[in-house]
C-alpha cells in the first residue's frame, strides 16, 4: 500500500522547526546588534567569537551526527535528543543573551563560552529534528510533504516571532529602544517554550523504519569513516553547497536586516513590520512547495525561487528609502522566496537514498549534520564578515549614521547577498536526482538492489 501522509505526523513533525526557530531566532536575528549595541563587544571581537565557535562546529557538528547515528536505545535513534537536549539549550540561550558585570577580554571569554554552549545544544536538537525526517517515512513525496510542513511550522512561529519579538523587548526593557533587560526577558520566555514544543515533537513522530531502512548497516561507523563515506556522496555534498551559499544570503542578511530598518528607515517599530510580512510571504511560499516541486523537480524550483529573490534584492538596493510600502512590497517578494529552505531538506532525503543505493550505507544524522554544519558556517561568515563590513562602511553603533554609512548598510545587505545567491546556483546544475530517478533508486533498494552490487562481480 502507498505510504500517505498522516496529517497527525505533519503536524507533530512541524512543531520540531517551530521549536528550533524559537530557541534560534534571537540568535539570527538580534546577537549581532546586541553584541553591538548593548554588550559593547567591538566589531572585532565579534568576529573572533563568530569564527572560533564555527571552527568548533566544523568538528561538533559531524561527531554528533555520527554519535546520532550511533545511538540505540527504546525510543529510537533520534527521539531522546529531542526530549532531553532542549532544557540544555534553553539555558545556554539564556546566558547568551544576558548582560555580566565584567569588562575586558572577560567579557568576550564569557560570550564566546555561552554562545559555543548554545550552538552546541542547538545542534544536538537540530541535527536529531533534521535526521528523523528519513525514518518516520520512507516515500520521497511523503518526506517532501513533511518538509514542507516544517516549512510551514517555520513560517508561522517566523510570522509570530516577527511581529512579538521586538514588541516584546521594548516591553520588558520598559523603554522605546532595545535594552539589555529587555533582550533577557524576552529570551526567558522564548526559552522556557521551547521545551514541551520539542517534547511533542518527540511523542507525535515514531522512527516507523528505522529498523527496516538499518537491516543491512550492521556496523557502527566511526567519526572519519563516517565523514569518508558522506564525501562520497557527491549528490548530498551538491545539496550542502548550495545551502551554504542560500544560507549566507537568507539567514546573513536576516541578521543585518535590522540594521538596515533601524538606521535608514528609522525604526524600531518598522522591525516587525517588515519582517512579518517577510514570514507572511514565506508561509503562502511555503505551500506551494509540493505543487513546484512537482511541476518543475526539486531542482529547478530552487533556482527560480533564487533568481525572483536577486531579483528583490536588485529592487531594493537600487530605491534606496524609509518608504515603508516600498520596503514590505520588495520584502514580500524575497520572503516568499525563503521557502526554498523546505526544499533543501526534501533534497537531503533524497541524496540519503542515493547514498544508500551507491554506498551501502545510511547517515542520517551525519548527513543532517553536513547540513546544519553548512548553515551554522553560513552563519559565522555572516556574522564575522557582516559586521566588520558594517564597521568599513562607516556604522558606528547607536549613532545617528551618516550618508556614506547608509549606503554601505545598503550594499552589504543587498548586492552582497545577492552575488552570493547567484554563486548558490551554481551546485544545483551538478544535482542529478530527478523525481524518476528518485524512485527508480526506492525500487532498487527494495528489491536489494546496490550500485555497487555490479562492482562486486
């Protein structure tokens, strides 16, 4: 019988993006401007933390997939990361964003220690929520479908997020700008959510075929061999590529976005403004995923979907103004192209097939690492790079800024994404997994069929 989507599963799956967007949105959205503004780190003492705590990601990351890979215990491989790392990961969040009394390199010491805790948490949550996706369904539409339910899950705590976030820290700051109370609070309360949010998540999604996708993988891989193996997988390697360079253009310029709305549009307020309307247009994205997906291949719909959004970013750097109709009108078209994202994790679990089918062997966390590894270096690039870039173009932090300043916030949040997107294009052209392809390696694979298989003989 034909594996369907359990409207249950979607919903129960969904809430694992919701919980990773709660506990990584401030993150993304406000570290680097709190780092900036309120902590009073310099812009090169930002990188340095952004580029240490990714250079320890590049390890952390694989070494906990394999260590998912490797687990086994009652309630699957998986699960247990969802039910016990989230308590961890909400108080190094916390400590992120809190304000300590010391002054010097101490305080970088300290914000280094709690945001490498933090991604080091939201790893062990994230790579096990990615992972899952591949043993509680076997059908290539069917893991689609709940990609694109995760996409939807994140668009809506994004609508949420965006519209509360900065509300809810001039509420607790008490004041009409960004505090350092106000940051702590808001994260307080993000934080203590994110818990039972993962908890369901865990309960809802049973790893249905973890045993049957695992019959043939008998022995338990180290961290190299692992990796060794994962490099082989020139589809999945395509996919992680092109995440990066999504993901520095998405994500990276999400974190600078803010500066741009503050400092030349003139607004706290504008914050949630646009960026709801950036998750408004993400989530009606979102659910057109399964018909673009169909209709054009995983492969093509990503890059139309990158080519409308350079288009966005093109429109908005060359009308520089505070016109707030503008910016929400050329903020909807770029959100409504983050939706790719979904199709990223659709794209994983297709290449775990072909990995399995070419290789023998099946990573699902180590794979979901590779990703989360390329999304975090996307991050730390951003981070580093952006705000030192910030400072070249003249940004001097809680000033009125000048001209020349306004015009380098202008190109770094939109040219430099933009070229960054375009190069992001270029791994899709080496994807080769079609829809037909796809499930002629499913058929293969059920019958006990390997590429490797003709190797042998």
């Amino acid at each position: 019988m034909k594996e369907k989507t359990s409207p249950k599963l979607a919903i129960s799956y969904a809430l694992g993006e919701v919980g990773c967007q709660m506990s990584w949105y401030m993150i993304n959205n406000y570290l680097t401007i709190f780092y900036t503004d309120i902590v009073g780190l310099t812009a090169a003492a930002i990188s340095a933390i952004m580029l240490i705590a990714r250079v320890w990601d590049a390890i952390n990351d694989p070494m906990m997939g394999t260590i998912a890979d490797n687990t086994n215990t009652r309630w699957g491989r998986f699960r247990p990361y969802l039910m016990f790392a989230p308590p961890v990961l909400a108080v190094f969040n916390i400590l992120t964003f809190t304000v300590f009394p010391v002054q010097g390199a101490l305080k970088v010491v300290l914000c280094l220690i709690f945001y490498i805790g933090t991604g080091m948490a939201y790893t062990a949550c994230s790579i096990a929520y990615q992972a899952l996706q591949n043993v509680v369904a076997i059908d290539s539409k069917v893991r689609m479908n709940l990609a694109t339910a995760r996409g939807i899950g994140s668009s809506v705590i994004g609508i949420f997020m965006s519209m509360f976030a900065m509300p809810m820290i001039l509420f607790f700051g008490k004041s009409d700008v960004a505090t350092a109370k106000g940051y702590f609070w808001t994260t307080v309360v993000l934080s203590i959510a994110i818990i039972p949010v993962f908890l369901l998540c865990a309960i809802g999604c049973k790893e249905t075929y973890t045993e049957q996708l695992h019959t043939e993988t008998k022995e338990k891989m180290g961290f190299f061999k692992s990796i060794k193996e994962l490099v082989r997988n020139d589809q999945l390697l395509m996919v992680v590529l092109a995440t990066i360079g999504g993901t520095i253009c998405v994500t990276g310029r999400m974190g600078l976005l803010v500066y741009y709305v503050i400092y030349v549009a003139g607004s706290y307020q504008a914050v949630a403004y646009i960026f709801t309307v950036m998750t408004v247009a993400q989530l009606i994205g979102t659910v057109f995923v399964p018909w673009g997906t169909s209709k054009f291949g995983k492969r093509n719909y990503m890059i139309i979907l990158n080519v409308i959004m350079i288009t966005g970013f093109v429109l908005m750097y060359i009308n520089p103004t505070s016109n707030l109709a503008y910016l929400m009108g050329v903020s909807f078209i770029c959100g409504l192209c983050n939706s790719a994202s979904s199709i990223c994790y659709g794209m994983v679990g297709d290449s775990i097939e072909y990995g399995d089918w070419k290789l023998g062997t099946r990573q699902e966390g180590v794979a979901a690492s590779m990703l989360s590894f390329g999304v975090k270096i996307s991050t730390a690039i951003c981070g580093s790079a952006g705000v030192l870039l910030l400072s070249a173009a003249g940004y001097v932090a809680g000033a009125e800024q000048t001209e020349a300043a306004k015009a380098g916030i202008n190109l770094v949040v939109n040219i430099i994404p933009a070229v960054i997107a375009a190069i992001s294009i270029v791994p899709l052209f080496f994807y080769k997994l079609t829809p037909k392809r796809v499930a002629e390696i499913r058929e293969d694979l059920d019958a006990g069929r390997h590429a490797w298989d003709s190797e042998k003989k």
